[in-house]
C-alpha cells in the first residue's frame, strides 16, 4: 500500500506506474478533481490518506506545500518520500521537521519527465536513512531506478539541482548558438546536427576534467584559460553583432576573465574550477 499526495503531472505519473506494478494507491490532492480518471482510492482528508500506508510519496511544487498539508497532522511511523524540488537547507530542515514528529523524511528528486516515469530511462536520487530507503526499494524502484547517494537528507535533492544545472545551462546554450546562427538566416534545422554531434561529444571532456579538478591540478595544455577565454569574447561579440541576447556567453567569459586575473591564463580550461567552487566555508563532511 501506498499514498501519493500531489497529484500534478508527475503525481499521476508515479500512480499510474504504482498501479500498473501492482500496489494498491492512495491518493490526496488539495484540487480533488485531479485524482479523476486515476485507478486509485482517493482519500477524503490528509489524515485518511497517511493513515492508509507507511510510505507516503510527496509529489508537490515545493517544500511549502508539504507544510501546507502536513502541517496540522500526526505522521508519526509515516515514511515520508518527499520527490518535490527546493534548495537542499529546506530539505535538511524538513527531516529535521518530520524527525521531531516521529516520522523519517527520505528526500529526492525524479530525474526524467513525467512521461517517463515508470520506464527504464527513468532514475531517481534518494537520500536520507539508508535502511528506509532499500526497505522500499521494491515500491520505490517502480517509478524509477533507485539511486541512493547518502545519509544526508538534502544530498538527493542537491543531486538533482545539479543535473538540471546542466540541463538548463545545456538547453540554454542550444537556444542561444541556435539564434546566433539564425540571425544570419541558418534554418534552426539546418544547424541541429552539428548541435547533436557537440552534445554526443561533452562526455569526452568530462573524466578527464573531473580527475583534473578533484586533483586540484590544471596542467596546461592547447586548451588552455587565455585560448578559451579569447573564444568566450568572441561568442559575445558575435553576439552583439546580430543583436543576440549576450548574457549567457557573457557570463562564461567573465569566469575566464577571472581565472586570468587569479593566475590561470595558461593552465588547463578546467582551472575554471577554481574560481566556481566553494571557497570551502561552510561545506560539511559527507555523510554516507
Ligand atoms: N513534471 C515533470 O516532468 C517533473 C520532472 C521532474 C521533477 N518534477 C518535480 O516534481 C514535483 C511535482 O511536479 P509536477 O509537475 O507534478 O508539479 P505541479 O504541477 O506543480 O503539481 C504540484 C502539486 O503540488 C500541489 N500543491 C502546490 N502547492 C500546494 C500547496 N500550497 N498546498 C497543497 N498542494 C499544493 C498541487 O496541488 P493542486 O493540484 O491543488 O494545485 C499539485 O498537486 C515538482 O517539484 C517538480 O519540480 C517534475
């Protein structure tokens, strides 16, 4: 038995994959209407829909809206699976919350939309106590594989903030060589191959660049700080000699410009590193 509250797209889609596996579902949503045409038993109140199952899976916009709901109820012995998105400290402080009120909280995030939940592209990251987390594997592991990365509450959401950091930055900088190119009367289409063959190469660069940066170390080579920063000021002057939007490119160059100024000029591109990361303040041990 399990209990899905929130019921958007993603919501359902975790439902559906609950049911099609098997598992009998309740469901609560703030709008009833949603859980329409859902093969579930719809709870009349919050409090019928925790008392229904231990595992209880929160599919909702943030944080907020997890005290918005549970707020006023006893989830005590509740297995709390909360898959919405917020900052990592909202989701310390919620095990936290769902700690002192007898419930364990399990944070995480679901990392392919909400149609491809339930497939085998579908992954999601879990963290929180690990023994919780295999104890319900098997139900987990329906809507996604389950990816545990620590005892840290927030570290499954920080896992998934990462990947969309590169997702969004990703599809941001597609639109952005797409209008550049199309300024200049290049059909998006026409463009889109050479598009796909620099996404299907990224990976190439990134083992490398993380034993370089986990290291600490930025050998020179021809792709070097000053060679990739020069390339960075032309992307914004190309730019500003279509009328693109600058910002993005602009964004990146001003980090070369920095790791110049801090002495990089003629290490390895990775040496960008230096000046993104934490300064260290602030930055706990992992826990695992
Ligand atoms: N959609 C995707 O493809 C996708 C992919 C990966 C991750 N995610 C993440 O998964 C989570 C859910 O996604 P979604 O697309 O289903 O989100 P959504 O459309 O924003 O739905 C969120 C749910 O939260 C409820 N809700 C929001 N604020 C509330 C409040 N104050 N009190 C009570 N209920 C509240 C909504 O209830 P009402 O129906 O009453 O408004 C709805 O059921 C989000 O954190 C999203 O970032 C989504």
């Amino acid at each position: 038995m399990i209990t899905v509250i929130g019921l958007g797209p993603m919501g359902q889609a975790m439902v559906r994959s609950f049911r099609k596996a098997g598992h009998e579902v309740t469901v609560w949503n703030r709008t009833a209407s949603r859980a329409d045409g859902l093969d579930a038993t719809v709870a009349p109140t919050v409090a019928d829909a925790l008392a229904a199952s231990e595992l209880v899976v929160l599919s909702l916009t943030d944080y907020k809206a997890m005290y918005d709901i549970l707020g006023d109820e006893s989830i005590k012995d509740k297995v709390i699976v909360n898959l919405s998105s917020d900052t990592p400290n909202k989701t310390r402080a919620a095990a936290q919350w769902a700690s002192e009120r007898g419930a364990t909280m399990i944070g995480g995030g679901v990392m392919v939309p909400a149609e491809l939940v339930g497939t085998d592209k579908a992954y999601v990251f879990y963290s929180g106590p690990e023994d919780v987390v295999r104890k319900f594997e098997p139900e987990l592991g329906v809507i996604g594989a389950v990816k545990y990365v620590g005892a840290d509450p927030a570290l499954g959401q920080l896992f998934y903030q990462a990947q969309l950091d590169i997702f969004l930055t990703s599809l941001a900088a597609y639109m952005h060589a797409t209008a550049l190119v199309e300024a200049a009367g290049v059909p998006p289409t026409e463009f889109l191959p050479y598009a796909v063959e620099n996404f299907d190469m990224m990976s190439y660069y990134l083992e490398d660049a993380a034993k370089q940066i986990e290291q600490g170390r930025h050998p020179g080579d021809a792709a070097n700080v000053i060679m990739m920063g020069a390339t960075a000021d032309h992307i914004v002057g190309a730019s500003n000699e279509s009328s693109v939007d600058s910002a993005l490119p602009y964004a990146v160059k001003s980090m070369y410009d920095k790791a110049i100024a801090k002495g990089h000029g003629r290490d390895s591109w990775t040496s960008l590193y230096e000046v993104i990361r934490s300064t260290g303040a602030g930055r706990p041990a992992r826990g695992r």
